[in-house]
C-alpha cells in the first residue's frame, strides 16, 4: 500500500470541509511546530479496561502535556444480548460494548494504534468527537482487514466525548448500532470544579455506555439469526430506518450490570457516572439518588448543573454525573424514558453499603390495615 502523506490527507480533508486556503496554511504551520517539540514529550501507555471500569488515572495534572498511547483493535464477532438468547453480530472496538474509556488531561496529544485484524471483512475507522479536523480522525484511519494505522491528536477540549467507527454511508450507523463506539474523557488539568471554581473529587468513575440494537424479526415476531455477518444487514437497515430499536441495553446486554455485575459503592463515596449514547437520546436517572453535580452535554469547560433529578444525554454525546452516596441499597440507573429502561434493557444497579440515615428517610409507620 502506497503511504498516504498526513499533507495530503489534511489537503483531501480540507476539500470535503470547504476550508479556506488561509487556514489550510495555518494548520500545516502548527502541524509543522508540532512535529519539533512532540518527540520531546513523555510517552505514557493508557491500559485500557472494559467498562463498566475505567483506566487507571490522576484526576488533575498540573504537570505539562504527555502523548497517551492506547491500542484499539477491531473486533467482528457475535453476542447474545438478552435473557432469551437473542444473538447480533457485532462490531466493536476490543470487544467491549461500549468500546473503552480512554482518559487524558487538557492538552495532551492521544496517540492511537487502530488494528483491524486478518480474517475481519469489514473495513473501519475511527471519529473522535474530542478531536480537530481529518473528520475527528476519520478521514486519517479508514483500516481494511490485515492493516493497522496510527493517529495522534490533541485534546484541546476537556470533557466527556465519544468516538465512533464511519466509513462511510449507510455503514456508519450500521457500525454504530452495532456496538463501534466508546468514549474519551479529557479531565481539566486543574480537575473537575463545581461553579464556584472548589475543586471535585471523586472516589471511584464508571463509565456506562448505552446501546440501541435493531433486530429483524420473522413473520412470527421471533428475533432472527443469521449465520455470516453480511446475511444480516439488509433486514438490519430495514429495522435502523424505522427508528424503533429492539433493545436499549447498557453495556452490551440486558442485565450486564445487574445483580452479580451490579456496580459497587459504599456510603460517603462519591462516584463518577460517564453515560455516552453515540446514537439516541437518553435521559438518565438514578432512582433515590440524585446528580450532585452534572455535565449534561459533557464540557467541562462549563461549570456543572447541581442537584439534577434527570439529565439528558443528546445523541452523539457522552456526559458526567456526580453523586455522594447517602444511604446504602440497590439503586437502579436508567433512562427514564421507562419503556426503554423496563421493557427494552436500558437499566443498571448500583449496590451501596453502608448505614442508613433516617433522618434523610423513615418508615413512621409499617404498612397497616386502614383504621375503620
Ligand atoms: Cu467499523
């Protein structure tokens, strides 16, 4: 394969974007002044983790920028993702839905190895929302079976982003809906503040990736399964355009974090929520809980809302959601559009230990007869 000079590919993605030929100069000559200091920065490999986990990380950086290097590898296979057995071909980022939580600071440049093994048939890429031009990377990363690809971009913007597979038409929300997704949170060097500007500390972040799925049925209703990938997609495509998903799951399957898997928290910890939804809109709650501190649309460059009962996540987006654990329980976390949450999977647990406070809640009186 003959390389594709980064020049090149900046100039072919300038055309797609119209931009004008000032700027064009303007992000050669930066790239250029990159180029001389980049091999200067310490390098630091991110080992990446599935979710509900997020990497190991500092919350704030006071020290200057580092490239983060972490390896995604592109994975095609297939998964049940109910209680009834129902079965998807997949195509995911290390086979995780959602793909990993990569984390950075402001400023630092993230190095990515993008794999896409022999014996996959799929050509993939990656957009990062959290990075500038080239189609968030897309246009940079397009890897067939048997190639790999290396990007770097900075990360100039801190929040919570997602990333996703594109290449091209009707195969980008076919790869979206079939589990190529993830996020980047990109902390404040100072770390997270509330809108007085006193800094946020969390004790422990999970990061809950939600997944809408479109499986065809037969003429009984009964979901369908299809021996190869590419058997699937034209009914797949028919059930995508009537925007109605079979399932709303978080992280995968229905009950990947209940029960046994539920995530964990003990009383006084304050835990970080991430929830991305690279496709729909969703509108996260958790029940008997609240959202103490909110970065609804992801940017932490805003202060958060405080106090929130629900928040919305726009599609295409990730955000952040704070809270301090006041009594212990199993806390569900859903989306409370609750047909979506009850009926079609989008619903986790929390299980909190700890003392119970009764001045924050009571049972005056147990359930009684009524009294005549
Ligand atoms: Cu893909």
């Amino acid at each position: 394969m003959p390389r594709v000079s980064r020049r090149r590919v900046l100039q072919a993605g300038s055309a797609l974007a119209a931009m004008p030929a000032a700027s064009q100069q303007t992000e050669n000559a930066v790239a250029a002044s990159d180029a001389t200091d980049i091999g200067k920065l310490p390098r630091v490999k991110q080992e990446l983790v599935d979710p509900p986990f997020v990497p190991k990380h500092e919350q704030t950086n006071p020290g200057g920028p580092a490239i983060v290097e972490v390896e995604l590898v592109v994975d095609e296979g297939k998964r049940v993702i109910d209680e009834s057995g129902t079965e998807v071909h997949t195509l995911t980022f290390n086979d995780s839905i959602p793909g990993p939580l990569i984390i950075c600071h402001e400023g630092d440049y993230v190095e990515l190895t993008l794999k896409n093994p022999h014996g996959n048939v799929f050509m993939h890429n990656i957009d990062f929302h959290a990075s500038t031009g080239g189609l968030g990377g897309g246009a940079l990363t397009k890897v067939a079976p048997g190639q790999q690809v290396v990007l770097r971009w900075r990360a100039t913007k801190p929040g919570t982003f997602i990333y996703h597979c594109a290449p091209g038409g009707s195969m980008i929300p076919y790869h979206v809906v079939s589990g190529m997704n993830g996020a980047v949170m990109v902390l404040p060097r100072e770390g997270l503040s509330d809108r007085g500007g006193s800094p946020i500390r969390y004790d422990r972040a999970y990061y809950i990736g939600e997944q809408d799925f479109y499986v065809p049925r037969d003429s009984q209703g009964n979901f369908m399964r299809y021996e190869r990938h590419a058997d699937g997609i034209a009914d797949m495509l028919g059930v995508m355009r009537t925007l109605t998903p079979s399932h709303v799951v978080l992280n995968g399957s229905v009950g990947a974090l209940t029960g046994d898997r539920a995530l964990r928290a003990h009383v006084g910890e304050t835990v970080l929520f991430i929830h991305s939804q690279a496709n729909r809109d969703s509108r996260p709650h958790l029940i008997g809980g609240h959202g103490d501190y909110v970065w609804e649309q992801g940017s932490f460059s805003d202060p958060p809302a405080h106090g929130l009962e629900t928040w919305f996540i726009r599609g295409g987006s990730a955000g952040a959601a704070i809270y301090t654990f006041k009594q212990p329980g199993v806390y569900n976390y859903l989306t409370h559009n609750l047909i979506e949450a009850v009926e079609l999977g989008a619903l986790a647990q929390v299980v909190v230990d700890g003392d119970w406070d009764d001045d924050l809640m009571t049972q005056v009186q147990a359930p009684a007869p009524i009294p005549a």
